[in-house]
C-alpha cells in the first residue's frame, strides 16, 4: 500500500483497502477499551 502525497484522491480500492484495515482492528480496539477501563491505572496505558 503506498502513502499519497500532496492532496490526491484515494482510489475506490485504496478507500477500500483502508476500511478493512480498520475494521480488523475495531474489535482490537474494543478489547483493550475494556481492559483499559478495568485497570486502576488505566491512565497509565495512554501516557507510556
């Protein structure tokens, strides 16, 4: 996958590629939200 410069266009499949890409790591995401917010010093997470 190759970064754009400047302010081209991301093509249909670039979008495409980049929205599976999140979607695999929302459920990562959630995961460590929720280990966060059970952690007493879950503050601590965010200021490594």
């Amino acid at each position: 996958m190759t970064i754009k410069k400047g302010n081209q266009q991301l093509t249909t499949d670039e979008i495409e590629d980049i929205h599976t890409f999140m979607d695999q790591f929302k459920p990562l995401l959630q995961q460590l939200k929720i280990k966060a917010a059970h952690h007493d010093n879950w503050w601590a997470v965010f200021s490594l």
